[in-house]
C-alpha cells in the first residue's frame, strides 16, 4: 500500500512539474525544429481512467487465458474504494487450463476494486469487468479470463506486493465462481 501512494504521489509530482515545463515550451516551439522527448507522466483521475476494452485488447495479441484456479494468497488489506480505484494483485493456484498455455503451477492476478462484487461495477470499467465473484477470499475457487500485460486494460493504480516476482501478472476481465 506505501508503494501504490508514493507512486501515485510521485506521477502527481511529475504531472505538476511537466505541465508547466510544457507550457513554456509551447510559445517558442514555432520557431524551432521538433525534438523527440520523452513523453510525459500523467495520473489520469480514477473516474477517467485509460481502459481497453477486453475483446480489443485480446484480438490484437492473442494472449487471453481462461483458468480455473483458488486463490491461495492475498497479501495485506484492499484499500478502500473512497480514495481512487485501482488493481489488487493476488495470488492464484491453476487448478487446470480451459483457454491457452500456462505452464506454472501458482499466477498472479490482478482485480478491479476487489471489494466491490463483480455484477455490480458501475463505472467506466462495466464495460471491462464481468462475472458472479462477490467476494475475494484466501481458498475461493474460480473461473478466469485473463489477459497480459495488466496495462493492457488498466493503466493506473495497482496494488502489488510480488513487484520481486518473476511471474507474469494478469488481469482478470471476467471472473466465475467455480464449483
């Protein structure tokens, strides 16, 4: 959870010392030739927040993995929903593989405001988010449409306690309980 604040902070911080960097930036470029930059940091606010549609982003690469898994690890608390949205990474068991390739046994996945149940998103991400999970708990199992990389469909905030980790990390478009 400090992680997710700092960086939040610090792309808020860059956000206000770009801008007006850019501004002044603005009134010589007429005179001058283009110069390639780096682009610019920018928090989107959570309302607004840069999503993929989940069809789109797993026509264009491929990568969509459908697994049955249980949840064996969530590490620390979800923040609440007050503040910002945001990912929650967990960690999952694949019990087996409907759709796709995986090959280890444990996969992280991320989730979009995991206190919130599934059916009932309301925001931009509706369109995104889907299936009957109302609650996440240690020991749930569950049916999983996923795609990689998280960035593929979310942009900002995400909490992650595996940032060490070597596995991939996934977003759950569409999660089902599973018997």
């Amino acid at each position: 959870m400090k992680r997710l604040v700092a960086l939040t902070c610090t792309l808020l911080l860059c956000q206000l010392l770009i801008s007006p960097a850019c501004a002044q930036n603005d009134s010589t470029a007429a005179n001058k030739p283009a110069a390639k930059s780096a682009p610019a940091v920018k928090a989107a606010p959570a309302e607004k927040a840069a999503v993929v549609a989940p069809a789109a982003a797993a026509k264009k690469t491929g990568d969509t993995l459908v697994v049955i898994a249980r949840i064996t690890e969530i590490p620390g608390k979800f923040a609440s929903n007050d503040l910002y949205n945001y990912v929650y990474i967990m960690k999952y068991r694949v019990l087996s593989v409907v759709k796709g390739v995986y090959k280890p046994q444990d996969i992280l996945i991320g989730h979009y405001n995991p206190l919130i149940p599934r059916a009932q998103i309301k925001d931009i991400m509706k369109k995104t988010v889907a299936g009957n999970v109302e609650k996440f708990e240690v020991g749930g199992k569950q049916k999983l449409w996923l795609i990689s990389p998280i960035d593929k469909v979310w942009k900002d905030a995400v909490d992650d306690e595996y940032s060490d980790s070597d596995l991939i990390k996934f977003f759950a478009v569409k999660a089902d309980i599973a018997q």
